[in-house]
C-alpha cells in the first residue's frame, strides 16, 4: 500500500542524516563550521524513524499479504528485498573498499585498513554490518552500511515467522515482541545487543500500529488536535533538547512512542493530500541520498580541508562544505534512480503478490 503523505517524510529523514554528518565532519576535522543546533545532530535519531517506518510498511504489507492469498510467499518477498536493497548496497560496499584498500593508501591521504579484505566482504555480504563496525573502524562510506543491516536482520526472520503464525495471533505476538525485546535490549547484561545497534523493536512497533489500523483500531489521528499534538511532539525531538535523554531506556522509549504514533497519523491524515512534487521526488530518492552521501562528503570535506589550509574565507569553506554536499548527494541519487535504480525497481514489481492490497 503506497502512503503519499510518507514520501516527504523519507527525504526529510535522509537529509537530516546528511547535515549530521556534515557537521559531524567538519568539527572533527577543525574546519569552520554553522553554529551547531538540536537538529544538525539529529542523524541518529532520523534512522531510528526509518526503522519504525519500514516496520509500518512492510509488515503492513506481510500481513495484506496473508489476509487476503492465506499465506506468505518468502521466496518473492526475498526478491523483493534484493532487487530493492542489494544494488546499491553491494554498490556503495564495493566503492568503499576501492576507496579504503586501493584509493587513500595511493593518494597517502591514510594507511590500508586494520582488516583485511576478506574480513569486510565477509561480515558485509552476509548482512552484519553492524558488527563489522564494532570489530573494526571500517571507515566512514562502509559505516553507513550498519542500519541496512539491521534491517535485514530482523525481516530475513520475521516472513518466515509470520508465515508459520496463525494471522489471528499475528498483532498479539508482535507486540509481545516488541514489549519483552525492548526490556531485554536495555538490561545492563546486554550491553552486546547496544553495542550492534540491534533496535529490533522500532521496526516491530511499526508493524504492531499497522495491523491496528488494519483492525480498524486507532491510536492516532481520531482528531485535527490529535494530529497537531503528534506533529508538535515529532517536531520537539528534531528542533529541541526535551526528549534527548542520556538514559537509552527513556530516550528509547519517547521515541518509540513519538514516531509509531507519527507514521500512521500522517499516512492517514486527508488534509495533508497536496504535497509539493519536488517533496515527492526527494522521497522517491531518499534511499539513494541516504546510502551516497558518505560518498559525497569524503570527497567534498577533502576539498573543504584544502581550502581551509590555503587560508581561504571560512564562509566559503563552510558554503562549499555544506552546500557542495547536499547537491552532491543530491544529484548522485537522482542519478541512481533514473539510471540503475529503476531497472531493479521494475523487476522488483514482477515479484509482488496479486491479491495482496
């Protein structure tokens, strides 16, 4: 089921991820920089929508699926995984290590990496990114890698399960799931489930609030203040201070709240219909911009540091930084989409089930 309302949302999301790292760049490197604010750190926070979000559309999309043909299909919802996901991010593993092992080491701008080569093409082909990045400083473009990984983790065992699972226990199991994992995430002995990043249950509350709406329950939107209040709250984790706590376990938890009760809200609000095209455009592209801009920023900081050294004005280095990253990253995504995306994105809609909503 196609959400209109959620595409602005993606493009949104990605290029908070791509100030947060911009600015995250330059003041590590010393390089002039914009004042900071709440939402030039917010990167980390943005993903973690990202997860509730997929966890809101695709479990949506598993359980339409078993309502409506009785079972799930794994092998086409693999399939749709791989041609969706796997391009780009076969592609950008493949640039990182030509950049780590053969580019820096060439231009002397950084030694050969602490791993070896089998290492990274082990732990990143087989979808633990995370813990690659743990094991080891991978470097910044494979870094970005994490979160897709963590995806991958927790749907690779999800579709099998709610295949085997009647569709009449499917909410109640999840959202058991989701209560019980997120406990166990934030006791003090499993400090190996933080150190991976393996925030399972944003995903899994997203797909608890789509089998709600599904039943026609509704824990969102039931009114215009209802939807302003959600929106005010969405925007007070990006814009302010109020909801950063240094507690994982509270932070974790306003969040998982704030963002589950966000996405429904505005898939289904009817007064936000008319969206800008180019906000339509820049979700379309929100994944490329998300899995590039790593990329991109290498290349523009590495410019950014050069001028900085040559005592240019740091306005201008700011400006190039910031905004030679953006449309960077921009038009390397466009470009994605229209040119290698789309051929994978075709093949991607032979694999959908008929029946399925």
């Amino acid at each position: 089921m196609y959400y209109k309302n959620l595409d602005p949302l993606r493009g949104f999301l990605a290029l908070l991820v791509v100030v947060f790292h911009v600015a995250s760049f330059s003041d590590n490197l010393g390089l002039p920089n914009l004042t900071s604010i709440p939402l030039f750190e917010r990167g980390p926070e943005a993903v973690l929508v990202f997860f509730s979000l997929s966890g809101y559309l695709i479990i949506g999309q598993l359980f339409d699926e078993r309502s409506s043909t009785g079972r799930i299909a794994i092998k086409e919802f693999y399939l749709r995984r791989i041609l969706r996901l796997y391009p780009v991010y076969y592609l950008v593993l493949a640039i990182g290590l030509l950049v780590y092992f053969v580019l820096f080491p060439g231009l002397g701008i950084q030694d050969s990496p602490s791993y070896s080569l089998g290492e990274a093409i082990f732990w990143n082909v087989a979808f633990l990114p995370n813990v690659f990045s743990q094991l080891h400083d991978p470097g910044s473009i494979l870094l970005i890698l994490w979160s897709i990984g963590i995806e991958e983790q927790f749907y690779l065992l999800i579709a099998p399960i709610f295949a085997l699972i009647p569709n009449k226990r499917h909410l109640i199991s999840l959202a058991t799931f989701t209560v019980i994992y997120f406990i166990v995430f934030h006791l003090p002995s499993m400090e190996i489930l933080r150190d991976y990043i393996m925030v399972f249950f944003f995903m899994s509350a997203g797909g608890v609030m789509a089998m709600l709406q599904r039943k026609g329950i509704r824990l969102f939107g039931t009114s215009p203040a209802a939807n302003a209040l959600t929106y005010a709250l969405f925007a007070t984790v990006f814009f302010t201070d109020l909801f950063h706590f240094e507690q994982d376990v509270l932070k974790h938890g306003a969040y998982l709240v704030i963002f589950n009760m966000l996405i429904p809200t505005l898939a289904h609000d009817a007064r936000l219909r008319i969206t800008p095209n180019w906000a339509l455009r820049l979700g379309k592209i929100s994944y490329g911009v998300y899995m590039y801009h790593m990329i991109v920023i290498n290349a523009v900081i590495f410019v950014g540091e050069k001028m900085h050294a040559r005592g240019m004005n740091s306005g201008l280095v700011i400006g190039w930084n910031w905004a030679g990253t953006i449309f960077g990253t921009l038009v390397v995504a466009y470009l994605s989409y229209e040119y290698y995306e789309k051929y994978f994105l075709k093949l991607k809609g032979k694999y959908r089930i008929l029946g399925a909503k």
